[in-house]
C-alpha cells in the first residue's frame, strides 16, 4: 500500500475529504468511496463485530503494507501478540491472516484467558512477557512469524521482552513494537533523550545495523556490547520508525558483511571490463 492511499485512510477515519479543512471528528462520511481490497487490514479492521480493539489510525495502513506479504504466500503463520487487553485484536489477525493461523497472546490481566473468542486457534497465556521465568515455561520451544508488542509500554518491559522474544522470531519474520510515543513519558520510565528508555535503545540498533563499518569506537565500549552489536547485525535486515510504531525485521541468512557488487567498463581503465558475478549476487541476498 503507497502512503497516499495511507494517507486516504487517515483522512477517512478523521472525517476529511480534503488536507486543508478542518477535521470533523463527529463523522466519517466524507470522504468519496476508496477502492480498498475487500482483504485489506483497513477493511478487516473496519468490519470487525466481536470482541472491542483500539488501534491508532497511522497503524492501520502500517500492517497492510507489511503484513500483506503473508496473505499472498497464503500459509498459516504464528503471531503472538504482547498485550491482550480487551480481546479484539486477536480476533482481528485471526481474521487478517491466512486461514489456520495460530494466535497467541500474552496478558497479566487473568480476565482475557476468560473471553469467549470468534477463533479456535487464538490461546492466551497470563503473565508477564518481561518475566523471563515465565517466558521460558511456556514458550521454550515455540517460534513467531509476527510479534506484536502492545503490552505495558513501560520501557524497561518493551527492552526485556525485545531481548526474550526477538530470538524466538523465525528468520524473515517481523517484531512490531506499537506506542513507542510512550517512552517519551516520565510515567512510563521515559523522556527525550532519556539513555534508559524504549525509543534510545531501538535507536542504538541503528548502529548494530551498520556494525560491519565500524572502524573504532570513539569511547570506551564493553566487550558485552560489542557482541550484542554484532550478533544483532547478523539478525536484523531492517529497521522501520515511523508515528509511534516500529517495524524491525529479521534476516533470512546473513553469515558475512556485505560485499560491493561491481559491474561494466570503467573508463579509465577500459581494456578490462568487469563481469558481474550471479552466485555473489545471490549469496547476499538469498
């Protein structure tokens, strides 16, 4: 989905048939008809009847345009989502999501294992996703295709469930982290700049990333820190800010740094033109 059609959406929600008027909250009519594919996260979202979601409306057309690689494979996946609340949620990616998707969630609110839900293959688990006794209970030997992260927001628990759940998501999966607006709040053991909270450490990863091209550090760096970078450069293919939500996805295969791909004639040197080799070619990329 291109950011215009995103931006529709938006609009759409708001009220707003143009940018330059004022949004009318008290409707959403609007708008002129949008073609939408009937299988869109928006439309899915939109038809909901059962179980109550909240989601902000920036992250509708985020999921559809990650999350719609999975429809078009048409396999099950496995989403575990961080943060059950009132229960919609799951519904809704069971409904997204190709048929016989499993949909796990996890919540300290003993309340949401009670919901009668619209799918039989949504289980939540109660306890906390930053505890790591529990996480090890109960999901030593599973795997993700998709993490959500919607639970406390408080930024000590966003890091601690990162560092339990990330290496429990398959290669080519997605770690979703929502509300990251919150780790600019003191409440949540946030604020801007602040070296403790959410949005710095996510931000840091930026450097695991580029690890391969660091030369020296400026300042004094632990050997710990320095093998967290460089196994998270191994593992992370890329990293998505956008309004309050992150989208981090998980390499296929990285075992070397990237190489240069070098092909046709340099001029100054035009008696020896260079052939580009495939089997490189598919080696970093596979």
């Amino acid at each position: 989905m291109n950011w215009e059609l995103g931006q529709k959406i938006i609009d759409k929600l708001r009220g707003c048939k143009h940018p330059d008027k004022k949004y009318d909250e008290n409707t959403n009519n609007q708008l002129e008809y949008i073609n939408y594919s009937k299988d869109s996260f928006y439309e899915v979202y939109k038809n909901h009847k059962d179980l109550y979601s909240c989601k902000w409306e920036q992250y509708l057309h985020v999921y559809d345009k990650y999350l719609n690689v999975f429809l078009k494979e048409n396999k099950p996946v496995r989403l575990l989502e961080i943060g059950v609340s009132k229960g919609g949620s799951l519904e809704i990616w069971g409904e997204y999501l190709p048929k016989g998707s499993k949909i796990i969630g996890i919540d300290i609110d003993k309340k949401c294992a009670e919901y009668k839900y619209n799918n039989e293959n949504i289980e939540v688990f109660i306890g906390s996703a930053s505890d790591e006794n529990f996480v090890e209970k109960n999901f030593e030997n599973m795997n993700f295709d998709i993490i959500v992260d919607d639970g406390s927001h408080i930024c000590s628990d966003v890091i601690k469930t990162f560092e339990l759940f990330f290496p429990k998501l398959n290669n080519g999966g997605l770690y979703i982290v929502e509300d990251l607006h919150a780790s600019y709040w003191k409440n949540y053991q946030g604020g801007y700049k602040k070296k403790q909270s959410s949005i710095e450490y996510f931000k840091n990863i930026i450097d695991a990333l580029h690890f391969d091209y660091i030369l020296k550090f400026n300042y004094k760096v632990s050997m710990s820190e320095i093998d967290r970078l460089k196994k998270l450069n191994r593992e992370i293919a890329s990293l998505a800010f956008y309004d309050s939500i992150l989208v981090i996805e998980k390499y296929y295969n990285k075992y070397r740094p990237m190489k240069e791909c070098k092909i046709g004639t340099d001029y100054s040197n035009p008696e020896n033109p260079v052939k580009f080799e495939n089997s490189q070619f598919e080696r970093i990329f596979k």
